[in-house]
C-alpha cells in the first residue's frame, strides 16, 4: 500500500456508541499503527481547525491529541486542518438554509474563514503527489472571514427567505443540548457545539497553506447559489444568483452617479 488517508472524522459530537475521544485519539492511533506496521509510504491525517490541547472545547482539544498520537506513531504524516468547509451536503450553508436551525447562543458572532469541499480535494490530491509535504502541517481556509451572522443573510438572500436564528443564553442552552443528546437518538446540537460557537478560527501562523500548494481557494459567496437553489420556492427558483443581482444593482447605481 502506497498511501493512506484517514476520513474518520465526521463525528462533530458524541453519540451512544462512540465518544470524541474514541474517534479522535483512539480511533487515530489505531490507524496510525496500521500505517507504522504495514509500511505505509504516505498518510495524510484529517484534523481540525482551532486544534488545541488547552481547548475549552473536547472536540478541539481530542483533535489536538489525535494530531500528538499519529506524528509520535508515524512522524511522517501530513496533518490536515480545514476551516468549516461548504459544499454539497455540508454541515454549514444547508444547516443555516433549514428551516430547523434555531437556536444559537453567541447570536452567531463566531468568525472563521470558510472553506470550499473541493478545494479541500483538490490540496489532498497534490499531497499525495508531493512526497515534500510528508511530515508537515497544513491549514486550509478560505479567503474572506465571515461571521456565522454574516453567512446566514448570504444565505437568505439566495433562498428569498428569512430564517429565524433565536438566541439562548450559553448557561441555559449548554446543559439543555446535553440532556437532549441523552434522550433522543437523531442528530440534534451538543453542549460542545455550543461551546465552539464562542471559539473564533485561530490560524497557525507555522502551518503551510493552499499557497504552498498552488490551489487559490474559492470565495463562498460565489457558490451559494450553487448549492443552495433547492431552498427556494417555486416563484423564486429561476431568478439569478444573488451575487449576480448585485452586481447588478451596483451598475445602476454607478449609472445614475455618472448622469449626475
């Protein structure tokens, strides 16, 4: 085997089966062993952003220790931190577009740099290709910070609606999302999301970035219409992207000062 790459990673919060630690750290440090003892020539570790030993939150504290497991394991391994990433399926533009999205606690004044999925696949790729990034520590983000607020008027000015986003005290919303993740069995929020709500993206200044790897990221604003059209209604479906419509308004507005 000539390469590996660890996608065990999607656990945002614990569940009945599995904590943070066992994916993160235990789960790591199994297949890091696998890779020591079968010889594996490349493996690129899928981290986080804001990895932090001293985290207040648990999931970026056991990222922190996954990342400590695999390089004293293997010390050649590529660790990877992405920013919250946006896409098909994501956890960020589809979850603000819900219809169910409404509790938040910081009144969604969390800032970080958003990160597009394939641009994310495009810098594993070149890894992969590039043995030089054997051992180092790369940071993928987007090029605009955005806080969640910010994000969610992009995304209800794509989807012609207005999403109600209700905020709770972090005392009162913290052990209720904790009690609620031991009583029902669906995905709901976690205390420790809540947690991170209040965690703005930290950037390691030592890590290499998509520059180092020739990738120029995309803006988000440029794919909200991409992926989100299917929120809108009927009468809304076939109008132009949002940004479009701008661009737009901005040319009649440049006219009018031209004519005055």
């Amino acid at each position: 085997m000539d390469l590996l790459l660890d996608r065990r990673t999607l656990i945002l919060m614990r569940c009945r089966n599995f904590d943070l630690e066992d994916v993160h750290v235990e789960g790591a440090e199994r297949i890091a062993e696998a890779v020591a003892k079968y010889d594996v020539d490349r493996f690129i570790h899928m981290s986080s952003y804001n990895a932090n030993k001293n985290s207040p939150s648990e999931f970026f504290r056991t990222k922190a220790r996954g990342e400590e497991v695999v390089r004293n394991i293997f010390p050649e391994t590529t660790i990877v931190r992405p920013a919250p990433v946006f896409g098909y399926e994501d956890r960020l533009l589809h979850t603000l577009a819900g219809a169910t999205n409404l509790f938040t606690s910081n009144h969604m004044q969390q800032r970080f740099w958003p990160v597009h999925a394939i641009d994310i696949g495009t810098a594993l790729s070149r890894m992969l290709e590039d043995d030089n990034t054997a051992s180092e520590t790369f940071e993928l983000y987007g090029p605009t910070n955005y806080s969640m607020a910010e994000i969610a008027e992009l995304v209800d000015k794509e989807i012609y609606k207005r999403r109600r986003h209700i905020n709770v005290p972090k005392p009162i919303l913290k052990p209720a999302a904790k009690l609620l993740n031991q009583l029902i069995w669906w995905k709901t929020t976690s205390a420790d999301e809540v947690e991170r709500e209040f965690l703005d993206q930290v950037i390691d200044p030592k890590a290499k970035t998509f520059k180092d790897l020739g990738v120029e990221p995309a803006e988000l604003r440029n794919y909200t219409f991409h992926y989100l059209q299917a929120y809108r209604s009927s009468s809304f479906y076939d109008l132009p992207p949002a940004t479009e419509r701008e661009k737009r308004e901005e040319k009649k507005f440049l006219h009018v000062i031209d004519d005055q």
